[in-house]
C-alpha cells in the first residue's frame, strides 16, 4: 500500500482510506472482516461521522476493533460532525458534544483527526477555533480538518487557527470532474469554465492541504455509478480496455486515474465487500500515463479545448 503525509502533519496514512458509512448494514462478523481485509491490504485510516447509520457506523466499528484486538496506536480514526437533522451546526457547544459521543461510540480517548462535514453559513470562526483548543489541549483530537468547502471557508477558519488544517473532503470521480474541468477551460463561454468552487483544488495544493476524495465510483446521487451506465458507454470501454492491459480490475482503474493527480489525494473508498476492496487496492501498484489518463478522462464525456 503506498503512503502519503496527510497535510502538513507528520501523519503518515494509505492512500486508499475505509469510508465507514455502509458499516451500520453490516452484522459484526462482516464489519470485522472488511476491516481486518483493509488491514492486511495496508489501510491504516478509517473515516467516519456521527451521521453514519445514526452513530451505528462508529458504534460497530469500535465494537469490532476491540474484539480484533487492534491497537488503537496502528490506526488513524477520522470522524466528522456539523450535519444535523434539517441544519448545519459550527457551534462550540455542538462540536464539543459531538465528539464526546463520537469517542463513546468507538470506544477510543481521541480521534486522529476532527472534520467539519458541510460549510455551516452561520459559522462564527472564533467559535469553532475555541472549540478545537479545548479538543485539542484536553487530548480528545490531535488534528483538524474541513469537508465540502471552497477556498475562502478554509482562509476564514484558518485565519483563527493556530495550527493548519490538514484535509478538504471534495467529491471527484472520472465522472464528476467540476474542479478539474474549469482548470482546463480558462476564459472560454463553455459550461465546464465556470469556477464552481474558487480553484480549490489548486488552492489545496498550495496550502499543501490533502484532498480526500468521496464517491470515486459515482455520476451523481440521482444516477449512482459510472459502472455499466448506459450514459458511460465509452468510459466503461475504455476502463474495461485498460483493466485487461493492465491485469487488474476496472475499479482499479478508476481509483487509479485519482491516484495518478499530482495533487496526492487520498481515496475514501466505501465498499463493504472484502473482494471487491482487494480489487481496488490493486490502484495502488499502477502507473497510468498521461496519455492513458486522459484518455479515460475523455471517454467520460469530457473535452479539451
């Protein structure tokens, strides 16, 4: 499994991460077999929120680390908080209690990591930053980061903060490229130059800020994934094309077209299913070329000026 530094930390994490939202549909016995196969494969981090499952997720998680036998000191815990029923919520009181739950739940004294799940409007950054030196000084959470947001939300909460913010959760996938397609589309009238998310994907790479990418199988949460999609025709071709060249699944492919960024990101992969996740850890020991990544880029239906 290769590896990367998350941020500017001295964290060192798998560059695929065990998304951990399906694991309140799995019984115990599956959740230790998916977790204990992430760890034979070399995934160390594990992301989680409290939404998941209604706290399910955490709850058998922690359930199923303990009885491996895990030590906690092998593992890097993400969590996330700030989704609430109908509203998002910044506030300090609200971050501080949902880490408490959080920590009950997983049965853990701290997460490796705090995330902020979506960009709350009436966030007040003193607040927050309040927040997370509470955390942080009563050792319940080591590092920080943001999900879901846009270059500017990152400069307002950092400008409060004493330490830097490690990761931004964006979605991309091979069919849902908006951050990629604007930096290619510069000064033209066509639907893919809109700047839809203040160039944050380079602004990332500036801050030296990991981009965790979520959904890298989905078109859109209407249409699910790119996978045998009548719309994707040519895509699927194409991964199927290179899957047998290259003696690896199509998923591979997939995760490996996100891999091959030199933004460095991080894949937040969510499958449940032992095998098929043996099969996308095999993204980790391909190389694509430029040549090929823009050739799957292209068969997503994209262009280039």
């Amino acid at each position: 499994m290769e590896m990367l530094q998350l941020g500017q930390s001295e964290l060192q994490v798998s560059r695929l991460s065990l998304g951990c939202m399906r694991l309140a549909g799995q019984d115990l016995p599956s959740a230790k077999d998916i977790i204990q196969t992430s760890l034979d494969l070399g995934i160390n981090f594990f992301d989680h929120a409290d939404i998941y499952g209604g706290g399910q997720s955490e709850i058998l998680f922690g359930q199923a680390i303990k009885e491996l036998g895990v030590k906690r000191e092998d593992i890097i815990i993400q969590s996330k908080c700030g989704i609430r029923r109908g509203f998002f919520d910044f506030s300090k009181a609200y971050i501080l209690s949902a880490v408490d739950g959080i920590l009950e739940r997983l049965q853990t004294d701290y997460l490796d990591i705090l995330v902020l799940h979506r960009p709350d409007a009436l966030m007040e950054p003193e607040e927050v930053a309040e927040a997370f030196t509470i955390l942080k000084a009563s050792g319940k959470v080591r590092h920080f980061g943001l999900s879901n947001v846009n270059a500017y939300q990152i400069e307002l909460l950092q400008a409060h903060l004493d330490e830097p913010l490690l990761v931004n959760q964006l979605q991309l996938s091979i069919a849902h490229t908006p951050m990629i397609d604007a930096g290619f589309q510069v000064n033209m009238l066509t639907d893919g130059s809109i700047n839809r998310d203040g160039s944050v994907l380079d602004y990332c790479r500036l801050k030296k800020i990991t981009i965790q990418t979520w959904s890298p199988f989905l078109i859109a949460l209407d249409k699910g994934t790119f996978f045998d999609h009548p719309d994707y025709v040519e895509l699927n071709e194409t991964l199927k094309a290179l899957a047998r060249e290259k003696g690896v699944a199509p998923e591979a492919i997939a995760i490996a077209w996100i891999l091959r960024h030199p933004a460095k990101m991080q894949v937040i992969v969510g499958s449940m299913n032992p095998e098929r996740l043996k099969k996308i850890a095999k993204a980790c020991e391909i190389a694509l070329t430029r040549e090929e990544w823009y050739r799957l880029y292209l068969s997503a239906g994209n262009f280039l000026p």
